[in-house]
C-alpha cells in the first residue's frame, strides 16, 4: 500500500438535469467556466496538488470528456502550421498510462460511481473530486485536504457552513470533540437532513481523501436517502475504526451543477484573471 496519496477519482456519471437544457447534448462537466471546460479546472487542481493518476467514471454520453483528455494530432498540426501555440490543447493531457475512464452502467448514486474506482485503488488510498463543485482558492482545496491528511492520516474532507435551511442539499457532520476551528473530528454523517434533524451545519462539500477500507463498505451495496447508493453512508461506517477529520476549507465554493453557479464562477473566475478582468470589469459597468 502506497501511504502518499497520489491517485484520484472523478465520478462523472450523473445525469446533470439541473442544469439542462445546456446539459442536454453536451455533458455538464463540458461547460466552459471562463477558457476551458469545467472538468478541466478540477483536474488542473489535482494535478497542481501533486496527484500522478487519474480515474474518471463515467456514464452514457460522457465521450466528449475521453475526447478532451485526448491528443488531437490533426488539430495540433493545424495549429502550429499557422504558428500558434499548443498550450491551450496540450499542457493539460496526462501520459495515457496515468489516465483511465470506467464505465459506471447506471447511475446508481454517488457510492456506488466510487466503488467503481475499487480496482484503479488496488489497495491504495484515493482523493475524489466531484467536478460540480469547483473551488477558487489560494491553495488548492484538495491540497489543503492532502495536508491534514498527512498530519491526522485516515480519512479526510472538505466542509463548508451552510445556511440552516439548506442542510437537506447536502452531507452533514455531526462535529466531534477537540480539534481546531478549521480541523474537526467527525462523530458522524447524515446525508440531506431535514434543518431540523441536522448535526450541525457543515456540509460536506466535493472533496474527499479516502482510504482503501470504503471499498469494502460500499461493496454493501446499502440504498440511502433518494434509493441511492451513497457515498455517506459508507463514510459513515468507518467513524471510530480510524481517524477523520473535517477540514473547513479556505476559498470560495461554486455549485457548478447549477446554472445559477456557473454563472457565478465565470464572474469570479473572470474578476480573477488579470486577461480577462478589465473587458470584463467594464461590460459590468455598462449593463448596471
Ligand atoms: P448529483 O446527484 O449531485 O448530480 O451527483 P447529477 O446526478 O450529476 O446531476 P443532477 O442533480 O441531475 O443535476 C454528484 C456527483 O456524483 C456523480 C455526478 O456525476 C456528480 O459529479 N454521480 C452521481 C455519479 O457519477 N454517478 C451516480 O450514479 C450519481
């Protein structure tokens, strides 16, 4: 077993029906955010948190994902024939023996699109992202996971403070004792509470670092809220047989599978890059 974390898992499958109809012909995770497709920005944050090898499930109609993550050898003949930089296509693309896609056959709920991943683990611990929530941040959110999970070891994710009423959207932590403001023990899970039933109201939010004993829990195969197979509730079975922890991330979180959300990452990611953020800046101006 490999102790460093290096391997990552985007669980893709999801129908994305909030966000149709742009979702309609075209995957949701191909939605441009800013320059390039959503997806990209979540890969470019594991790789620049150091992760070496990377697992997409994916589902009916996500080959355009496959294209993308794919050399174009026509296209980069055109491109440098006229001169112009391959950057843009090719700075991205891993070596094809760090990148595979499994095929999730049905949506059968986040869990069971992660189980999927249980032969890419070999035994290993995974980070998984899900590609709906992208986060803007000085440090990537995922290495900021990678860190405390070095530190506290076991399992480790993201959470954010959400507005009491919202808590049914969401996983929710019950906080444990000790800890930091910004690192929590975890006591226990529920997935889309009712306000009233809530823990807390931290939320987890699409960043995971798991060890290689989820695979066995959600082997189980047990539907939760919805008659989904939730990622949750095998998290939830590994409290108090090794350490996790919550870690109240620095950054700025966007509900990408929303059309409300990607509307609000392209402002701030445009706001954010100095190419774009003048034009950008002034067409504001002109529309308020
Ligand atoms: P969601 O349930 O939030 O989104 O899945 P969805 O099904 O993609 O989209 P909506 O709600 O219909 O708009 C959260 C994440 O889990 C993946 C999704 O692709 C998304 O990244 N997922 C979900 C799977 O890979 N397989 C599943 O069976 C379910």
């Amino acid at each position: 077993m490999n102790d460093k974390v290096l391997k990552v898992v985007f669980p893709i499958a999801g129908r994305g029906t909030r966000t149709l109809p742009a979702s309609k012909a075209v995957p949701k995770e191909m939605l441009p955010v800013l320059d390039r497709p959503l997806i990209q920005h979540s890969f470019e944050e594991a790789v620049s948190s150091g992760f070496e090898q990377f697992l997409f499930i994916t589902g009916r109609d996500k080959g355009a994902i496959e294209d993308h993550f794919d050399r174009h050898p026509d296209l980069e003949q055109a491109l440098s024939d006229k001169g112009q930089a391959l950057a843009a296509i090719r700075d991205f693309i891993p070596p094809p023996a760090d990148i595979s896609f499994v095929r999730q056959q049905e949506p059968l709920g986040l869990g069971h699109a992660v189980w999927c991943a249980r032969h890419f683990s070999a035994g290993d611990p995974v980070a998984v992202v899900l590609t709906d929530d992208l986060i803007l941040a000085d440090q990537p959110c995922l290495a900021q996971l990678l860190e405390v999970q070095a530190e506290l070891g076991g399992n480790v994710v993201a959470v954010m403070e959400v507005p009491k009423d919202q808590t049914s959207r969401y996983g929710v932590i019950d906080p444990g004792a000790g800890g930091s403001e910004t690192v929590i023990p975890i006591a226990g899970l529920v997935e889309k509470p009712a306000p009233e039933d809530a823990p807390s109201n931290l939320a987890v939010v699409g960043r995971y670092v798991l060890q290689p004993e989820i695979f066995a829990e959600l082997a189980r195969m047990e539907k939760g809220a919805g008659g989904e197979i939730q990622l949750t509730d095998a998290m939830a079975r590994l409290i108090g047989k090794m350490p996790f922890h919550a870690v109240v991330f620095e950054g700025r979180r966007f509900d990408c599978g929303s059309a409300a959300g990607l509307l609000e990452a392209n402002l701030a990611y445009g706001l954010n890059d100095e190419t774009f953020a003048p034009g950008l800046r002034s067409a504001i101006k002109e529309f308020l």
